[in-house]
C-alpha cells in the first residue's frame, strides 16, 4: 500500500477471482465459464473487425438496448448495458444508497456484494441461509431495507421460485430490490415478467454465463425507465463509453440468436443433471443446481483435500475456506467430456483415499 491511498480504501478485501491459468494444462472447471464458443454469428463479427474502431462506441448503445428489450419484450428505455454484470451490480450499489444506508444478502453469496458495500460504504447485513444452503423468503419480508440476491444463488445453485421473490417485492415496496439473475438462463425462472407489476425491481443478466462471451465483458439490468435513467446518470459521470464497440457488436449478435443459445443451455443441463447422478452414486452430496456449476461435497474428504487431489490430476475447481462450506466444492460445467474425465479422476481419487 502506498502512503496515498485514502483512508476510505484502505480496509477494503478485494474480491479474488478464480484462477486464470496461461497454460491450458488444465480442464477448467473454476469460473463458470461456458465450454461451448458463442453463437456462429458472433464468430463471423470476430473474424471481420470493425473498421471504424478509431471511433468512439454509441454511449447510448441504441441497437443493442433494442435488440435487447425486443428479446425481453420491454421498452428500450427500461434496458442498461454495462461492461459485464459486475458494473452493473457497483453502479446500482452506488447509485440507491445514502451513507450509512443499508443493504442486505445471504451470508453465503456472490463475494462482490459485501466488496461493493464496502467500496461504496453502504453498510451490510448478512442474512443466515437454512441449514440445507436454501434461501428463506421469509427471513427478507418487511426487511425495510435494499436487498440484492442472486437467482440462481452462488456458490449453492440453489434457486428461489417465481412466487418466493413476488412475496419479497411485495412486502418491500419502498426498497430496492436487486435480483442477480446471472445464471437463469440453466433452468431457474426469470423474474422480469414480474416489473409490471413491482416499480422497486431491477433484475441484472449477464453474457457471461449462458451467452459464451465472458471475455468480452457484458452484463445487463432491466428494470422501470426511472431506475434506468438513474443507472445512466451514474454510467455518463463515470464511464460514457463503457462499452467497446466490438463487445456490443457480439451481444448484439448472441442475443439475436436464439436457437444456438437454446442448444447450448439444453447441453449444459443435460450434462450438469448426468455429472450430478454420477457423483451422487460415487457418494457425493450434490445440491440441486440450476446453474452451470454444482456445490458438491463428498463426507470421506475435505473439500480443500479434493481440491488439490483434482487439481494435481489437471483439472481446477473452486474452493473456499469458509467454515459453513469448506467441505464442498464447485464445480462449473464443461462439455460432456471434460465431465466424463472428471468423473474418472474423482472415482480413482476416492480409491487412493479409501485405502
Ligand atoms: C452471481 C454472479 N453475479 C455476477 C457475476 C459477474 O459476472 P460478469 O461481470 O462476468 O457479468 C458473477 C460472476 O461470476 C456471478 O457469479
């Protein structure tokens, strides 16, 4: 740390991401990224840059906001654009909260919400999960306060119904609420059908995941016009252009693409509901995930002993030392082979331990 970092700053934990290794020794298994490449559409944009990069990208992203809100069947207006969902979540941490205001999430989430609190100094609560990982709506109703989860949640890929967060808007009409949605396209339900009838909903979708373009940093909120406007007025005194004119392009493309997105999210289900079977009979406990990763522990290892067993026979998952989930790992889905092979390992890996 040097001697200028403000005060304000210093006390903050960074979020870690997963890691990113330069070789491909390994089967990546860590960040839930899709195995599969994005759409044959955004191939071809790839393979022809755009000339006219010198120029500056349209700051009000008119054809992709369209393209998006045709897709979701709302108004362009009520469609955000940010430089992958993570803008998205700290422009909304900052631009709902007053110093000292509250927010609050499961104590066990997306890391980037208490780093986000702490950035922006908004102060946090961190609701306790059930004992089975879920999530209680119950314990979010009249909370009087903004509330942020993730729908899938993770690491757990546990997801809430439709009706659970209804009861969760509705008891809180004057609070903010937040909905992540950055895994819903592998099985959960999107809660957008529900902004008709709730004015505090902002749900946040990201490319990263289901649409194959992690790299290209693309992340989206829908949500009434009034709290889009005020998302802008955050993006245009930070960032005006904070998305590159070739990553628009691409999410333009995915997202008039549905019959290769539908492909791609069927495959990864079909194979995240075979690798679950299989690990359960090798006798794991696998939590029910709609994501394209499962939370996984098996009772005759520690999660960080499975961790490293996998990661010395080349493949790499995640793992936290959390007290409440240090047993268990996670695991992203891969193609149908990757998985095959994990299953291998992880079958010989119980061998060597049983012995
Ligand atoms: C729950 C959740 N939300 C948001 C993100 C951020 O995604 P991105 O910034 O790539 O859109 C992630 C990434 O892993 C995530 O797990």
């Amino acid at each position: 740390m040097s001697r200028f970092l403000s005060e304000k700053f210093q006390q903050i934990i960074p979020y870690v991401p997963g890691e990113q290794p330069s070789d491909t020794r390994y089967i990546k298994l860590n960040t839930n990224e899709n195995p599969y490449p994005p759409s044959p559409q955004c191939r071809k944009i790839m393979q022809e840059i755009p000339s006219n990069i010198q120029l500056y990208p349209d700051p009000e992203l008119k054809g992709l906001r369209e393209a998006i809100a045709r897709y979701f069947n709302v108004k362009p207006q009520c469609v955000f654009v940010g430089n992958g969902s993570d803008e998205v979540l700290a422009f909304a941490f900052q631009a709902f909260h007053d110093d000292e205001e509250e927010i609050c999430f499961p104590d066990i989430t997306y890391g980037f919400y208490k780093v986000f609190a702490d950035l922006y100094r908004v102060s946090s609560e961190k609701i306790p999960l059930r004992s089975d990982f879920s999530i209680n709506p119950a314990d979010y109703r009249d909370c009087g306060k903004n509330i942020i989860l993730a729908n899938p949640n993770a690491p757990t890929g546990l997801c809430m119904s439709l009706s659970e967060i209804e009861s969760i808007l509705k008891s809180n009409r004057d609070s903010l609420i937040i909905i992540d949605e950055a895994y819903i396209d592998f099985g959960g339900e999107s809660c957008i059908p529900l902004l008709k009838d709730y004015d505090n909903l902002l749900v946040v979708q990201t490319f990263s995941k289901s649409r194959s373009l992690a790299g290209a940093r693309i992340g989206l909120a829908v949500s009434s016009e009034d709290i889009i406007e005020d998302l802008n007025k955050i993006k245009f005194s930070f960032n005006p252009y904070n998305l590159n004119r070739l990553s628009s392009m691409l999410a333009k493309a995915s997202i008039e693409d549905d019959v290769y997105f539908k492909k791609c999210t069927r495959e990864i289900i079909n194979t995240r509901e075979k690798t679950s079977e299989k690990l359960r009979l090798l006798g794991f406990e696998v939590l029910q995930s709609k994501a394209n990763f499962i939370f996984t522990k098996h009772p005759k290892m520690k999660g960080q002993e499975y961790f490293n067993a996998l990661k010395e026979n080349g493949i790499l998952v995640r793992h936290w030392n959390d007290a409440s989930i240090q047993d268990f790992v996670r695991i992203t889905i891969g193609t149908d082979e990757e998985m095959k092979a994990l299953c291998h390992i992880t079958k010989q890996i119980i061998n060597n331990f049983s012995k």
